[in-house]
C-alpha cells in the first residue's frame, strides 16, 4: 500500500542506540535525512509524541520506488 503517513512506535526505534528517553526531534530528523537520505523538502509533517513518530509526506511527488520511503515503510 502507497502511504504518505507514516506512525512509527518508538520502541521499535531501539536500533538507534538511544533509550526512549533520550529521543527527540531532532535526533529522528537527523536519521531520517542522513541515514535514510529522505529528501527534506518531502517531510510536510514531523511529530514525537511519548510513544510515537508521525511522518506526513507531500503530496505532489511520486516517490514511491525510492529506497529511502521503503526503508520507512519497512520501519513503520
């Protein structure tokens, strides 16, 4: 399925080699566009909550074959 919304529980984050309570915004933004290489100008939406990761993707792009949006398909 082609999503562009992605929820990711943080515990299944543990790969990282932060504890929970050591997440932050920042530290999931700098994953997602220097390990994963997502393009910064697709995230439309970025939200860590206590327990979990929102990924809102734009709309206007087909980036559905790219490595970077099946790693987080695959990590969803």
């Amino acid at each position: 399925m082609k999503m562009r919304e992605f929820s990711i529980k943080t515990d299944k984050l543990e790969y990282l080699g932060y504890a929970q309570e050591e997440l932050s915004l920042g530290v999931i933004e700098e994953h997602l566009f220097e390990e994963l290489d997502v393009p910064e100008e697709y995230i439309k939406n970025l939200e860590l909550t206590d327990d979990k990761i929102y990924i809102r993707l734009i709309d206007k792009v087909r980036y559905f074959n790219e490595d970077w949006y099946v790693s987080i398909q695959r990590i969803a």
